[in-house]
C-alpha cells in the first residue's frame, strides 16, 4: 500500500517538474540553465520511476 502512495506521489511531481520546465522553457529558451537544471531533476524522478516499476516487473 504504501508503495503505491510513493508511485502516485512520485507521479504528481514528475507532472509538476514538467509544467514547471515547459514555462521556463517557453520564457528562457530550452538551453537557458535552469531550464537544464529542471530537465535534469526531472530525469532524476523519471529514473525513480523507472527503477520501482523495472523491480515490480522481474
């Protein structure tokens, strides 16, 4: 139970890290750093996600 929690919160801000980067990108341009800097912690949540569905599948 308590990993679906994490997953559905883990979700919520992988979906707010995005919006976030689609308006810094839109206003700084998508090389501007902290365009960067978002797009890399967005990664990071997408390997999370990535890593706890790749352990429930094997």
């Amino acid at each position: 139970m308590a990993k679906k929690y994490y997953i559905k919160q883990l979700l919520l801000l992988i979906a707010i890290k995005k919006q976030e980067m689609y308006k810094k990108a839109k206003q700084l341009g998508y090389t501007h750093p902290c365009v960067v800097a978002c797009s890399q912690e967005l990664d990071q949540l997408l390997n999370k996600y990535q890593n706890i569905n790749s352990v429930a599948l094997n």
